[in-house]
C-alpha cells in the first residue's frame, strides 16, 4: 500500500497510473493549472477551465494554486510552511485541498483491499505445488531453506489479510450504523422518550428520599461525615505496584473504542476561529459526508451546572476526574459496601455509556461546532467532553485547540494518536511562542507559602486517617514548597508579604543548578508530579479550603468555618497580602477565573512549575526574580528549546501543515522548530501566494523623513525626544485630511502611546487632531476592547453617512503586541490607512530573551551573515509588524494604504521580510511630499470610485 503514497510535482497532480484521481465532483480527474498565475489574474480574467477540486463556488487561481500544492505535500508526507493571506479564502482552501486528498486516499486504500482480497481469495482455489521429490532443501540469501522462507511470508500475507477483513468488517458495522442513525428517526424519539422516562423516575426517587429523610437528624450527621470523607486522598499506589489506566477507562470502554481510520487533525488558538472553521466545513462540498468532531476543554463542553459553577478550568477538570473515580469505585464497591458508608459519592449523571455512545454516533452523522454540541449533550443528557472523545477514532476530520495537540499529556489523556495522520495547524504565526508558553510555568513567593500553609493543615487535620504513602508524597511536596522559598530567600512559616529580600535582582539558572542549590535534587520529581495528577490532591486541598479556610467562599459553610477560625485568619492575611503587593507590582489585572484559581488553589499552579523541572537540563532555565518582598518574588520556568515538544508531532504524523495568512519570516519555524526537531530540509517545503485584491487597491509606502524634514528613527535613544513626537502628530494631521473612515496607528508600546498622548496633548496637536477624527485609545483591559470596538465603529459609520460634517472619521492609537494587533478585523472603512510608528522591537534588557539570544548563538549553526541572536531580534520585531499592518484589506474589494513610519524599513534585511504581496508594491519615499502626494492621489480616486 506504499505504493499509493507517489509524490506529486510541484505544480498539480497529473492523470497517471500513480497520481491519485480526484473523485466525482471534480469530474474524476485532475486539471492542470496554466502554470503560475499572478495575484493580478484572480479578480477574472479568460474563461478558465473547471477546478480540480470540489469548492462551493468558483475559485481563485491563487486558492487552485494552494489547494494543487497542499494535496502534493500531504500526499508526499511532507511538512509544509502555507502562507495564504487574509481575505483570500484560506480555510476554505485547507478544507478542499486537505478533504480531497483524504477522500482520494481512503478509495485508493480500498481498491488495494480489495485487490490484495481478490488476490487471497485466487490463490485459496488454486492447488498448492507440492515439491519436488528427492531434490535437497536449497537455501535462499538468508540462509533459511526455502521453504521457511515461504512460509514466513506466507504467514505475514495471511495476518495482512485477515487484518484488512477485520477492517472491512468494522467500517461496514460502523457505516451501516451511521446510515441507520441518519435516516431513521425513530431511534431517535426511542431515545429521547427513554431518557424523560429515566429522569422521571430518577425525580420520583429523590422526592421519596426527600420524604423519607424528613426529621432524621441521624442522616444529616452522616452526610456530614461523608462530607468530611470527600476530602480525604484515596489510598494511592504508585506504576511499580499498580499499572493506573490512563485516558479512557479500559474495562467499561470497550463497546466504545474503535480503530483509528486515516484522518487530519486541525488544529487553531481560539474557539471562536474553530468554530468559524466548522462553518466552512459545512458549507463546504463535503459537509454532508465528513465525519467531524469537535474537541474542547471541559470549561467549554461540560454541562454538568454543579460542575461549571467552579469556574477555574483546573478545579472543572478536577472534579470531573473525581466524579469518574467516583463512579467506577462505586460500582467495584457496591456490594461490599456497609451500613457506615450508605451515602454514596457524588457521581456525574451525565457519564452515562449509552448516551454517550448515542452522542458519538449523532457527532459522526452531521456536522457540528461546539455549540451544537454542548446543544445535543443537554438533549441527550450525554456527557458531550467523552462523548466527543469517543468519536474521534472514526472520525475524519478532528478540530481541536492548539494546546490539546501540542500538549502531550493532554493530547495522551484525550486519546489522540498522531501516528500516520495528518496534522494542519492554522493561525501559526506564533506557534513557536505558544509552544514555549505552554510548556513555561510561574509561581510567587505568595502562592508558595499560601500552598505550604493549607498543605500543612490538611495534614494535620487527616493525619490519622490518611495512608502511608499519601503522608510520605504531602511531606516531600511540603519540603519542596519550603526549599523553593528559601531559594527566594524567604521563610515558609513567615508571611510572605513581611518579609523583606536582602539581595533583590533577577537570577537565572540551569534546571540541574537550581535542583542542587535548593537541595533537591534527591526527590524524583517525576513521581510526585504523578501524584498530584492523579491522587488529585489539589482539588481535595481546593475542597478543604472551601469548607474550611478560604474567605472567598467562607458564606457557604459558616457553621464548619466558625470551628476552624484560625486558618482561616492566617489565610486571609496572606490573601490581602498577595492583592497588597499585585497593587504595587501594577501588574495587569487577573481574569475573574484566574483570580479565582490561584486564591483557592496555589498547589495547581505549583504542580505546572513541578512538570517544568522535569524538563532536560539544556532546554530550559529557571528564572529566580527576586523583588522588594518574597511574596512579590517569583520563580519561572523558561523553555528555550520548543522544538523537543514539537518533534514528536512531526515525526509520528504522516504530514504537517503549518498555515497561516503572514507567515513571513518563516526561518524561524525552519531553524528553531523543524531543524531541531530533527525535521530532514528536504521534507520541508514552502509555499506563498498572494492577494485577492489588484494591485491599485493598495498603497504600501515607507516614509523615511517628516513635514519639517525630520528623519524618522524611532530608536529607544531617539523616540522620547519631543521633535520626534510632534513631527509623528503632523504627518497625522495631515493625514487625517485626506484619509477617509477609519485610521489606526500603531505603536510599540502602551507607555509611549500615552507617552506621545500627553505630549500632543500639551502643545495643542491633539485638538488639531479631533477637529477631523475623533480620537480612541486602545485599552489595556480586554474586557473593554469591544466597547471600544463599538464606539469606534459607530463614529466611522455616522460621518459616512453625514456628508456635510467636517469629521471625516475615526483615529485609534493602537499597540503592537496588543488587543488590537491580532484577530481584529478593520475592514473597509475601519481601517482606511494603518500606520506603524517605529519599529517594535522587543527588550532586549529582558533576562529571559537574552538567554534565548544566548541559547540560539551556542545552538543553532553559524552561517554567513548576522548572528541567530540579532535574526531573532528582527524577526520577532517584523513578525508584529506583519501582524498589525494586516488588520486591514480583508477582502477582495476592500483598499487601504499602510504607512511605515522610520527609514529603517528600507533596509534589505527588514524589508524582505515584510510579506510578499505588501513588499511588490511598496513605495519608498525619502521626503513627506511625495508620499502626502501618493496618498492624497489613492483614496480621492478610490473616494471617486466609491
């Protein structure tokens, strides 16, 4: 069956014995493109021949181009680096080409079946030749006679075969299982109709319960009891003396679990653009026929309302896991059980096997996004978290969030098996920093001694009733909680918060450095952090916090919280302390779930800093920052190297697809992710196209000197000088003269965004300003962003429509890195020009990126031309560039103009990095004039136009 995997040529498959055909709705064959065609050509052009590829409309040729080159690289299990930018139909593109190539894939697959079959069931009739009588055994190049040989080969044929039948036989069960489910709807209302009449009967069974235990105090003081014994560790056996199923359980999955069929997993950042993907799917040609499945943290898909109240995604996981733990030990225990423990533990009585089972097939037969399937979880009262789970063996398509894929415990604890599938990670543009912030950890001095002091009181309280092993794994975890604060210089049994740093400053240090220095190094970290995965401990301590300690929801349990009035004293002292130093720190403000998470429960913030020192000692350091107080001090894991998290990926898939609308640049998804992942260069392959929109529609220029002849160099020397902030302020004021709509400015930082406000402020230029547009800052907080947004837009549209105004629209300072940089769509009149003042260039005064710089300089080879360390520091300057100054043009007729606003664009190392389709038509002006000129000149013609 290797033989079905022939490498296509650069350009689009041909009709041949060893090419794959595209199926029926292609026309069952491929058409070859007219060679390369130019961005200029896609608005139109001579009649074009029918596309290759199954689409819901005509396509571009740019997305013909794209669809021909990702059907090549997976069908040659290649790693590719697509480059598709916004507005040119990019998902769609991924959604055709990737399908098509599947759908051929699988047919091929079953033709080679059935032919290898057909040949099993030839040689069956036909007579074995016996041998030849009275001639030696002869001996073949292994040095085994013949006819062992023969038989081996016999035999391994034989196991092919059988295991194609069994294949065949599965995918005939499930399809017509499918089938079945999809057209008769009985089954459906059987379903539902038994599952109103178990919920009444569970609700007459609990009214009599009610009924029963009326004025038996008796049972009252037992729930109580039982209360008290949930919070209590289960005795806990470590992979030496128990082999622990992990992922889905084995015994009572059975009817569940199927065989993984080929299939892609797509991945993206956010739910929303995942969703958004799942709508194209079912637009799409092959929206009828793809099994898909959507997956999602449990915060998103549980529907458990006792569960959702928590809030905090780990405190949701936790419980879930607890209430399965639960369910399973309660059907082991049930007989046995005594009179002592009648109460049960609380069970999830959505993890049902049936409807679960029932959900799967409903995911399978139609498309759904997230919502639509927590909308079918509810109906069904099915469990749609492991509903989902168990869809994905069958499924063709999975769609998942980034860090479920890139994480390999949570990929493993998902059921997700990589090996021999295809892997499309869209938005990628920063995946190489997702990897590193999903695999780096923080912890203050807070959370430390706030973790210490609840672990130390649980264990006091349970002393007597927790095993061996649970005291041995709480006291070493105590010890490394008292260690990592006295590597801050701090004293556990202190409050964090009065004790004062004699050596503040910021340390770094090898993992092996700072195992040594804090003593440590003779606790294996590897089976302690097993041990808080799945002795659950953190949400036992969360529970007994809950009850006994935590002031934050002290309301719910007075009675028991009266009794234990001390703890929850020194808690709050250290509660107050913490929101004290965060005050003075003037860090940015803590979502409410966050908040929530580390006030409660610092150990679940500790357990992540633990799972990073299991890293190796070369990719990762740990950073000691040690400031004013232990409390404000922290301790941070830095991973250097992501590519050790990325290599499994590359090497169990069969193809990966690294997608994005910028990419550029991209070496350094060639050097830090895919050379040291070990990646071979000739399995890479690269491909770009441009845009939609003809080339009039936009007007790129660099403007290398303002009105007054200042040249413009945003240097960190150079941007805080006051002509350097007025002559910015007049190229706006001119520009807001002739740009019409919306104008978004862009700047480094949020301090010299406000730096530069209060300046123009002062001398005048901002009323100058607010005479033509009127003026919006971006927010720091995120849950501003969108009423900013509104605002924002509702001014650009009322000047639109009042002619006679002299407001011709909007102006909003934006930052680079910021809320506004990424995900934001400023089309049309939203963002008639973007301009970037300076360029961003990141800190290099950061301890943590200049270790990176270090890292790079003694890892990666040295080559002709600049040090990785400085290829770095440009690279993640113009990679925000890319992102900010592609907010605007999002469709095929939409115009902007872009404006760079400092002389060092012009030079070649940074302006080839800018993407493709901007950089063939940038203009580069040396005097405000000529580009005041240009820009009067584009949008008074588009303006005509229009």
């Amino acid at each position: 069956m290797e033989g079905a995997r022939a490498a296509l040529g650069a350009e689009a498959p041909t009709v041949g014995a060893e090419a794959p055909t595209v199926g029926a709705e292609a026309g069952g064959r491929w058409a070859k493109p007219g060679g390369r065609c130019s961005p200029e050509a896609a608005g139109g052009g001579a009649p074009r021949s029918p596309s290759p590829f199954p689409f819901p409309f005509r396509p571009y040729p740019i997305q013909e181009r794209f669809m021909a080159a990702l059907y090549a690289a997976l069908q040659a299990g290649q790693v590719g680096i697509f480059e598709s930018p916004t507005g040119t139909g990019k998902s769609l593109s991924l959604i055709c080409g990737a399908l098509s190539w599947l759908r051929d894939f699988e047919e091929k697959k079953k033709q080679e079946e059935a032919r290898l079959l057909a040949l099993e069931d030839k040689e069956e009739k036909q007579p074995l030749a016996s041998d030849e009588p009275g001639q030696p055994d002869s001996k073949g190049s292994s040095g085994e006679p013949d006819w062992i040989t023969a038989f081996v080969q016999k035999k391994e044929e034989q196991d092919m075969v059988n295991k194609l039948k069994e294949e065949q036989i599965r995918r005939k069960k499930r399809e017509e299982r499918l089938e079945k489910i999809r057209h008769n709807v009985q089954l459906k209302y059987a379903a539902k109709r038994k599952r109103s009449e178990e919920d009444e009967t569970k609700r007459l069974l609990q009214l009599s319960k009610e009924a029963l235990s009326e004025g038996a105090g008796a049972e009252v003081l037992e729930q109580l009891d039982h209360n008290e014994e949930e919070l209590i560790l289960a005795e806990y056996e470590s992979d030496e003396e128990k082999k622990v199923a992990s992922g889905l359980e084995e015994d009572d999955d059975d009817d569940l679990e199927e065989e993984h069929v080929t299939k892609i997993y797509y991945c993206s950042r956010t739910h929303s653009q995942l969703s958004q993907f799942v709508h194209e799917v079912q637009k799409s040609p092959f929206g009828k026929d793809t099994r898909l499945v959507s997956l999602g943290s449990r915060q998103n898909l549980c529907v458990n309302e006792e569960v959702r109240r928590l809030g905090a995604l780990q405190l949701i996981n936790d419980r879930c896991t607890e209430m399965q733990k639960n369910k399973h030990e309660k059907k082991s225990g049930e007989e046995t059980e005594g009179k002592k423990r009648r109460v049960s533990r609380a069970t999830c009585p959505f993890y049902s096997y049936e409807q679960m089972q029932f959900l799967r097939d409903e995911v399978l037969v139609e498309v759904k996004d997230i919502e639509q399937l927590v909308a079918l979880g509810r109906e069904t009262k099915a469990c749609p978290y492991y509903g989902s789970r168990y869809a994905i063996p069958a499924a063709q398509l999975v769609v998942l969030p980034y860090q479920m894929l890139l994480h390999e415990a949570t990929r493993s604890a998902a059921g997700i098996k990589l090996k021999d599938q295809v892997v499309i990670i869209d938005e990628a543009h920063n995946l190489i920093d997702t990897i590193t912030c999903i695999h780096s950890a923080e912890v203050s001095g807070s959370q430390l001694c706030c973790a210490h002091s609840q672990l130390q009181q649980y264990m006091e309280r349970y002393r007597k009733r927790l095993k061996a092993k649970n005291l041995m794994y709480i006291k070493q975890i105590l010890y490394l909680l008292e260690r990592f604060v006295a590597m801050l210089g701090g004293n556990v049994n202190q409050n964090p918060s009065c004790q004062a740093v004699s050596q503040t400053g910021t340390v770094l240090k090898s993992i092996n450095d700072f195992l040594f220095q804090s003593q440590i190094d003779n606790i294996n970290l590897f089976k302690v952090q097993r041990y808080c995965e799945r002795s659950l401990i953190s949400r036992k301590l969360f529970g007994f916090v809950e009850r006994y300690g935590n002031p934050a929801t002290a309301v719910r349990t007075n009675k028991e919280n009266q009794r234990v009035a001390g703890l929850q004293n020194f808690l709050l002292t250290l509660q107050q302390g913490s929101e004290k130093e965060a005050r003075t720190l003037q860090s940015p403000p803590v979502e409410p779930e966050n908040e929530q998470l580390q006030a409660a429960s610092p150990l679940m913030q500790i357990e992540g800093f633990l799972s990073a020192l299991t890293n190796a000692n070369e990719d990762g350091r740990v950073i000691l920052n040690r400031q004013g107080t232990v409390g404000q001090s922290s301790l941070k894991f830095l991973l250097l190297n992501p590519a050790v998290h990325f290599d499994k990926v590359v090497k169990e898939c069969r193809a990966v697809i690294i997608a994005g609308g910028t990419m550029q640049p991209v070496a350094d998804f060639r050097e830090q992710l895919l050379s040291c992942a070990g990646v071979d260069p000739a399995r890479v392959v690269e491909f770009s196209c441009g845009h939609v929109i003809p080339p009039e529609n936009i007007l790129p220029i660099i403007l290398c000197s303002g009105p007054s002849n200042q040249q413009l160099e945003f240097t960190y020397q150079t941007r805080d000088l006051p002509q350097m902030m007025d002559e910015t302020g007049r190229i706006l004021c001119n520009l807001c003269n002739v740009v019409p709509g919306g104008v978004v400015c862009f700047f480094p930082s949020y301090d010299y965004e406000k730096q530069v406000h209060a300046h123009w402020e002062k001398t005048g230029l901002l009323t100058r300003l607010a005479a033509k547009k009127k003026i919006f800052q971006e927010p720091k907080k995120a849950n501003q962003v969108e009423q900013v947004l509104a605002e924002y837009a509702k001014c650009i549209k009322c000047c639109s429509q009042s002619a006679a105004g002299q407001m011709t629209g909007a102006l909003l300072l934006s930052v680079v890195g910021g809320k506004m940089s990424e995900g934001i769509n400023f089309s049309d009149d939203l963002g008639r020009c973007v301009i970037m003042v300076g360029m961003p260039y990141p800190n290099i005064k950061s301890p943590e990126l200049q270790e990176k710089m270090t890292w790079l300089d003694k890892t990666m080879p040295r080559a002709a031309g600049p040090a990785p360390s400085r290829v770095l520091i440009e690279n993640l300057c113009m990679k925000a560039v890319n992102q900010s100054i592609g907010r605007a043009i999002r469709h095929q007729k939409d115009f902007a103009s872009i404006l760079l606003l400092d002389h060092r664009y012009t030079r070649p190392a940074i302006f080839n990095k800018l993407p493709q389709w901007i950089r063939e038509r940038t203009q580069v002006k040396p005097a405000f004039g000529a580009a005041f000129a240009e820009l009067r000149k584009f949008h008074r013609g588009k303006s005509d136009t229009l």
